[in-house]
C-alpha cells in the first residue's frame, strides 16, 4: 500500500487498496444475504404506506372510507361481498364498491377500520418507542459517561427540591410548588457560591458538608432501572391507563415512559467501552467539549444496538397497544384500533369469524416482520453473530 | 536555555494515582523545558510516568484516581495546571495538539476523515464550510497524501495505519499549534512506515516553527529526532541534556545501562546486555535513589539520600552524586 517513497513532497502516495465503499453500501450488501429480514423490511414499508393511507383516507368529516359510518342494513357482510345497493341510501354506499375485509356487527367497513388503525399502530409504535429511546439514550449516556462523578448532598438536595416542585404544580398546589421550586433555585445559587469559594482553599463545614459525597451517578440511575424492571409492565401499564383519560397520546406515553430500560442499559453499556476508546481521548486532546464529545462523537457510535432493541420494541409497543385496546383500555371506541376490532368481533368468533382473523393476522404480521427486521439488523450491526447462520 | 526562550516549562510536577490502600507516584517531581522550534524527547521504559507526564500538559489526567500533587506547568508563562476546562479547551488542540500511539483506533469510526479534521478547524476557529474544506484539503497534502480531495470522503476503515497517522498528525496541525506532543506516534507502525512519519514531522516541525515534545522508548527514534533529550525513570528525570552529551557522554548510570543494552554491530555473536532486576511498583518505590537496587554503582548514600541534580554544564545534568569522568570508573 505505502511504498518506501523518500520524500512525500515530490512523490505521491499510490491509492489505497481498500474498497472503495460506504458504510452503507456494506451495510445492504450485508443485509441483502438475509432473505427473512429482507420480508420484514418489506412488509415494514408497506404497513408504513397503509398506515399513512389509512390516515389520510380516513380522516375529516367525509371521508373517503369512512370507518364509523354504520350500516346496519349490511351487517355481518363476509370479505369480498357486494354492498346490498338497494337498501343503502347514496351516501353509505362504501367508494370501493366491495367490502374487502366484510363489515362488523353494525355494518361498518372492516376495511376502513383496519386502515384508520393501522395509522394508530403505527404511531404509537413509532412514538413509544422514541420516547423511551431518547429516556434511554439521555440516562445512558450520562450514566455511561460522567457514572464515576459522585452525587453531593448539594446537588441532592436540588434534586428533591426540583422533584417535589415539580409534582406539587402539577397537584395544581401553584403557591407551593413555586415556593419549592425558589428553594431549588436558591440551592444551586450556593453551590455556585461554594464553588467560586472553593479556589481560596478556606473551605468552611457547611461548604465540605454541602460539598460530601454520596453515591456515584452511575448507582442512581442503573438502581433506577432495577426498580423500574422489577414492574410487571403490562399491569404497570394497565394501572395508569386506567387511572388517566383515555386517548391515544396518554398511551404513547405510558407505553415509552415503561419501555425505556433496556435502551439504557445498552447504551450504558457502550458509552462504558467508547469512553476508554482512544479516538475518544483524541477528540478530547483536539479540546472538544464533553457535550460534543457525547453527541458527536459517542452516541452515533453507540446507536447500532438501540436501533436493533428499538425495532423490535417498536413490535412490542403495538402489540401492548392491540393488548390495551383488545381489554379496553385503549383509544376511546368510535376510533378503530386492532385491539379494538379484535375485542369487538370475538363475540361473533364463530359467525363471522373474519372480524377476530383480520386484525389477528395483521398484528401476527406486523409484529413478526418487525422481529425479523430487527434480527437482520442485528445480525449485520454485531459482527460477532455475523458467522453464525 | 534562558527561561524567556521556553515554551513549555514543566517544573517539579508531580501526579499521583490513588486507589483504596496506596498512591501509584506516576510522576514524582519531574521539571523540563521545551524551547521554541526544539524537540525534547521523553525516554524511558513502559511505566515510568511519560505518558503520564504527557497528559497532564494536555491537562487529560483521569481526576480521579488521579491527581496533581504539585508543581506548574507553564505554557507560554502561562500555569496550565490552574486553568479550568474551557479555558483548558481553548488550548488543547488549538494551542498544543497531541499524537496518539494508535492509528487504528484513534480515529472515530462512523465519521469521514474530512469530517474529522473539518471538525478540529472549527472547534477552534469560525471558517465557513467552503473554507475548512480546502483547509483540510491543504493539510492532507501538507502530510503527504495523495489525492486529498478523494481522501477527505474516506471513512478511517478505508486508509492503512501509515495513512491514518498522517491523518492524525494533519489534525493535530489543523489549527497551527505551537506544541505537539507525540506519544509514540510510530509503534503501532512497521519500521519503513515508521521512517517516513519521523521525517514528516521533522519536516513540519521546521516548515511550521512549531516546539515537538516526543515521546518513546526507541532510542533509535531519539538519535534521529531529538534536540535534547530527558530521560525518565520511576517518575523522575534521571538525566537530561543535549542530545549529543546524552547519547555519547551519559552520567546516569541508567542512561549508561539503556543504551549498553542496545545491539549493535559491535556486539554481533554476544549475549545482550541486560539491566538486571525490574521496574518498581510506582507505589512502593525504594527509598534513596530510585534505581539503586539495580544500579552497578550503587554506595551506602544511594540507598539512603534521594540524589541531587548533578551539573555537567551545557544544560546537561543527572540525578547521580556517584560521578563518572568516562562513564566507566566510579
């Protein structure tokens, strides 16, 4: 590759032999070879097309499938029937002109259903899992990174102060949960006073007892995660959901703020090995701050196995959501879910077993599409189970 | 050497390393300078706090287990040891710029060589996109190599470990400094490699006035680079001077060991010499003169007295009282 060239003003070097690829083009050039994950990706942009159809064909006061239209005079219909043309007044003839997936009990379009809840799925899919990746990327890389750092009692007791300001206001307690959050403030006023203090070398005992150590960072958050896997989630979810208004926002966000742990701990466990890297020492030799050290540097390194444990997380949020909506849980009922078409026809399971086998399939589908996509990012992203199939 | 003509001008630095039950005495009270334009060089077995020395000019000793026991750091009369991070940031990279022993790794994976050295221009300096493009595209010609333009969209994968430390020194000069340190920036290299990287920053060195503070355990790589040389031991400096003085006259008896143990020609067919006995656990130094248990020349004093600088004129001096007229006799 590099030839003894005596003086490199005059003689440039040959190229390189390297192949001249990206990451990217290695990437595919991986992923191709395995076919399953090829299918799971394949149906994973379809449903993202149905999905996003689903949503804009559904929507406004007239839409062109209209999933809450009832029509009770074509109820029951079996897939692929005709509408009964005589008896439905203009406006409830459905635009296709076939009832591709049959209609439920009360005539509505088992088609259009499962379009307007693909869109559901799909958001609180994506939504979910973003929010507990971002939870997981935030916690993990500070404990990944600054976990050594002790917490001091000062610092503590921010903390609580912010904590219990915080939950005050949104108890509604407006005076008391200002005044706690003025206490917060007034805190990290004197560490900063302690701090400019500090360099006179004079330190008073309320300063080294402001200034003591407790546990590490790194204790606190990864306890944190222990405490939280102890949970069964799904009761952990039920409870809440129970306890809020129904909507599918509140879902997305119980969903993300349960699923957040594992994400943690594997980026945890990455900023743990990248922080010893050496090109993590030289971009701190360039003088790059910490900020663009963990941003820039670090968790575009360490994102390959949160994308892998997203993806099929992504498959366990909709099936917790079609879980929630199938017990009731879920979005509010004129909205078609999966869950909630699911739960609807499982009372006619045995005459028109079409409204349990759609959304059944479906989620079957969606669900295991996404675990082998996710397997095939795997398997291409960890070159240590590349040899194995 | 006149004190307004250092640049970098390490006096009595100490860095300890403390765990549960002891302090790891890396660096034990080491002082040095670096003239402008000069290249100092850092000799001295694995483990005798170089490295340490090192990052603690570049202010990137882990803090804790470590820890500045003492001493100042003066960087154009500048204390470096009491400047804060962001202070501390403005120089790194900007001011004085590190080379690492690793090609191979100390380039971030995921991103392009021009968004490497892009990214060491403008951490320092506000340049519009343009602009730190031909920059970069200027430094990967300055160190030699071919086709830069190419070469900017390389990943680090795609370049050998030759290519990959020039890349490492061109960032190092992205932004002009006026130190660079090099730790070992030819070890992980093959020797015809090696070769040419030793003349690429000599070169450099020259074109960009800049002061180069080496460090190694090649004493082969020190008589072709070195201005003056330090020798290290145990934490402390056991010699320093012109590189001449040093190679051909050494007064320490380490010095003396150290290069009897190199081959050479005249040695061809003889068993090597070797320095008996090992390097001390930094926490659990021998008191007097770090080196007297392994030291030929060692007296009662050795064992008890820590040793003075000895003067030998010319800047050259060694922390033995035992004195030498030829390095021979005691």
């Amino acid at each position: 590759m590099e030839h003894t060239n005596t003086d490199m003003h005059d003689n440039q070097l040959d190229e390189p032999l390297a192949p001249k690829r990206t990451r990217l083009e290695e990437f595919w050039r991986l992923f191709k070879q395995n076919r399953l994950a090829i299918a799971g990706m394949v149906f994973f942009i379809v449903f993202f097309f149905l999905a996003i159809a689903g949503f804009t064909l559904t929507r406004g006061n007239t839409p062109v499938l209209d999933p809450a239209l009832v029509r009770l005079q074509d109820k029951l219909r079996p897939p692929l029937t005709r509408p009964n043309l005589e008896r439905l007044r203009p406006h409830e003839i459905p635009k296709l002109g076939i009832y591709i997936f049959g209609t439920d009990d009360l005539g509505r379009d088992v088609f259009a259903r499962m379009l307007q809840g693909s869109w559901v799925s799909l958001t609180v899919g994506f939504v979910a899992v973003g929010i507990s990746v971002l939870i997981g990327i935030f916690l993990g890389g500070i404990a990944g990174y600054y976990g050594s750092r002790p917490i001091r009692i000062g610092q503590l007791l921010v903390l609580a102060f912010l904590f219990t300001g915080v939950v005050l206001l949104i108890n509604k307690l407006i005076w008391a949960g200002s005044v706690v959050l003025i206490g917060s403030a007034v805190c990290i006023l004197i560490s900063i006073q302690i701090k400019k203090a500090a360099s006179a070398k004079s330190r008073s005992a309320a300063a080294r007892l402001w200034n003591f150590k407790t546990i590490s960072i790194d204790t606190v958050v990864m306890r944190f995660v222990d405490i939280m896997l102890c949970f069964p989630s799904f009761f952990l979810i039920l409870t809440v959901v129970a306890l809020l208004p129904a909507s599918i926002y509140n879902i997305m966000i119980v969903i993300g703020l349960t699923t957040w742990m594992g994400a943690t701990r594997f980026v945890r466990a990455e900023f743990l090995s990248l922080r010893e890297q050496d090109f993590v020492a030289a971009a701190r030799a360039l003088g790059l701050s910490n900020f663009r050290i963990i941003f820039r540097h670090m968790i575009p390194n360490a994102v390959a196995p949160v994308l892998v444990s997203a993806t099929i997380g992504i498959a366990s949020a909709i099936l917790t959501e079609a879980g929630l909506s199938f017990l009731g849980f879920g979005v509010p009922p004129p909205h078609a879910t999966w869950g909630n078409i699911l739960s609807d026809g499982k009372r006619f399971i045995f005459d028109a077993p079409w409204l349990t086998f759609v959304p059944g399939i479906a989620i079957l589908i969606i669900v295991l599409s996404f675990n082998l996509f996710g397997e095939g990012l795997r398997d291409v992203l960890n070159p240590k189970l590349r040899e194995r199939n | 050497m006149a004190d307004n003509e250092a640049l970098l001008s390490v006096e009595e630095l100490k860095v300890y390393f403390r765990s549960e039950d002891e302090v790891a005495r890396a660096v034990d009270g080491v002082s040095f300078k670096v003239g402008r334009e000069e290249t100092v060089c850092l000799v001295g077995e694995s483990g005798c706090g170089k490295t340490v020395t090192a990052l603690s000019v570049m202010g990137l000793v882990p803090i804790p287990p470590g820890e500045i026991a003492g001493g100042r750091i003066l960087f154009n009369d500048q204390n470096l040891l009491v400047f804060n991070d962001n202070e501390m940031q403005a120089i790194r990279g900007n001011q004085i710029a590190m080379v690492f022993q690793e090609p191979l790794t100390s380039l971030n994976p995921v991103f392009t060589i021009g968004d490497q050295i892009g990214e060491a221009i403008q951490v320092h300096q506000t340049a519009p996109p343009t602009e730190v493009i031909q920059r970069s595209e200027q430094l990967l010609k300055d160190v030699g190599i071919a086709d830069p333009a190419q070469r900017l969209k390389d990943y680090p994968h795609q370049l050998s470990g030759g290519q990959r430390q020039r890349v490492m020194i061109a960032m190092a000069l992205a932004c002009d400094p006026k130190l660079i340190i090099a730790d070992e920036p030819t070890t992980a290299l093959d020797v015809t490699v090696q070769a040419q990287i030793l003349r690429l920053l000599e070169r450099i060195q020259k074109e960009r006035s800049m002061s180069v503070l080496y460090i190694t355990h090649d004493l082969g790589v020190v008589s072709k680079v070195a201005d003056r040389i330090c020798v290290m031991y145990a934490g402390i400096i056991a010699e320093q001077g012109k590189k001449d003085a040093v190679l051909k006259t050494p007064k320490h008896p380490y010095t003396q060991a150290l290069l009897a143990s190199l081959p050479n020609r005249d040695k061809r067919g003889q068993r090597l010499y070797s320095i008996p006995g090992t390097v001390p656990n930094p926490a659990y130094k021998p008191r007097g003169c770090p080196f007297h248990p392994r030291c030929q020349y060692a007296i009662q004093t050795c064992c008890e007295q820590f040793p003075e600088m000895c003067h030998y004129g010319d800047a050259h001096m060694a922390r033995c009282p035992v004195i030498f007229d030829d390095g021979r006799e005691n």
